[in-house]
C-alpha cells in the first residue's frame, strides 16, 4: 500500500494515506509496456518468467496466510469485544486473499504448497523477530509492517503481465487496517502521550526488519532476483531499485505521520 499525500475525498472526509497514494498512482502511471503490457499466456511462454511470477504467488500466499493466523492471535489481546470483532473481520479477509492466491496458483499448474515452502522460514522469522508485547504494537506492525511489505509487491507488480498484476493488486487491498489502526493509536496517544515514544522506536524497528526481510526473499531465489534486476520482464535496473527503496522509505515516513509517531 502507497502512501503520499492525505488530501480530502470528494465526499468530504479526509482520505486515508492508502486512498490517495492509489488515485495519484493511478493519475501519473504511464501505459504499460513490454511483459507489462501481455497477458499471462503470452507472458508465460518465457518458462523463466513463470518461475518467478509462481515464486512471488508463493511468497504472496504465504504472507497471506501468515496475516491471518497473526491477526487471529492479536485479537486475543484486544480489548473490547468489538476490537476483537473487528480483527477477526480483517483476518478472515486476509484469509480469503490466501483462497485466491492459491486457486491462481492451481489454475497455472503449480502446486501452492510447494510455491509457499521457500518462504515460510523467511516470513515466520520475521514474525517471531517481530511478536508484538502487546496490543498496541500489534496494531502498529499490522499497519506499518505489512504495509512495507504491500509497498514492494505493488513496486513489483507494475512490471507483471496483467493478468498477475490484477490479481496481486487485488490482495494488496486494505482490509481496514489503516483507518482502524490510526485510530486506535491516535486514541492511545491522546490518553497517554508517553506511549508514542514507544510505538514510534517499535515502528522503526519493523521498518528494519520489513527492509531486511524482502531484500532475503529476493536474493534466495534466482528466479526471482532475476526478473527484479531486469533480466527478465521489465525488472529494475539497480539505479530503480535504489528509487525503490527510496519511495517505500517516503511511503514509511507519511505512515508514521499518520498514525502520530515520528519517523
């Protein structure tokens, strides 16, 4: 998930980070070329080009299914009964983007099992670095965390071919996460402004490890790292990779803002 600038919506309320990253994203996006511009059947005629997009469905599921299970365990620490409705909401719809991810992956003929196994030490890893001590923080990682994770996948999909693009744009959509976390944590600080300094040293540390993280995934399959630096599709050359990182960086600093930590 983009984050920019926060500008009002037409209707007159205040539009969440999310909303207006994705509207100014899609104003100035130019027209799609080359991989970006086929659909997946010709796109998948590159037997190297389909490795890497079944390694990124993997990647994607895994993250996916991980959320879920995470989001279901943090509901246990919420602390009213509608928190806790409300987490377990987000968790069943972090559950279906999982459904949906793995029916593509069948759909092309790969086993969604095995896409998902290269990841799963990388992605429990960073959870288990990242165990939220309470009830706050877990709403922080939820928001920032998995929103720096959103940031790369949405960098990477603009050079899928469309069919794979839509599909990974479409699970990359907010569960409400943002507006509920915002105001959670906005609420907390207000009670107890001593809680931000806490939240906000949490939140860099989640950035670190999110950086850290994806840079692993990456780097460990082939596949993967090759279509990312250009070698396959329309990747990056590390020139972009280096914007890349730069822009999630951005993105990271207006999250914060909003949520009323210091970046």
């Amino acid at each position: 998930m983009r984050f920019m600038t926060t500008p009002d919506n037409a209707s007159g309320t205040p539009a969440t980070p999310d909303e207006s990253a994705t509207e100014t994203a899609a104003d100035a996006a130019p027209a799609p070329t080359g991989i970006a511009a086929q659909d997946w059947a010709q796109a998948a005629t590159d037997p190297q080009y389909r490795a890497a997009v079944v390694d990124l469905l993997g990647a994607l599921a895994y993250g996916e299914l991980a959320a879920f299970e995470r989001l279901a365990e943090d509901a246990k620490l919420a602390p009213t009964l509608v928190d806790k409705s409300e987490l377990a909401k987000m968790a069943s719809a972090e559950f279906h983007h999982f459904e949906q991810i793995r029916d593509r992956l069948t759909e092309i003929g790969a086993d969604a099992t095995q896409a998902m196994e290269p990841f799963v030490a990388a992605l429990d890893g960073f959870h288990k670095q990242t165990a939220p001590s309470d009830w706050l923080e877990g709403l922080v990682k939820a928001y920032v965390g998995d929103s720096i994770a959103s940031d790369f996948y949405r960098e990477v999909a603009a050079r899928l071919d469309s069919d794979t693009r839509k599909l990974v744009l479409a699970v990359l959509d907010d569960t409400g996460h943002a507006s509920f976390a915002i105001e959670k944590v906005r609420a907390a600080i207000d009670a107890e402004p001593r809680v931000g300094g806490r939240l906000a040293l949490w939140a860099r540390r989640l950035m670190g490890e999110a950086l850290s993280q994806s840079q692993r995934v990456v780097a460990d399959r082939d596949a993967l790292s090759t279509m990312l630096v250009g070698g396959v599709a329309d990747g990056f050359d590390l020139a972009e990779v280096g914007r890349m990182f730069s822009r999630i960086t951005e993105a990271h600093t207006k999250r914060m803002a909003a949520l009323g930590l210091a970046a």
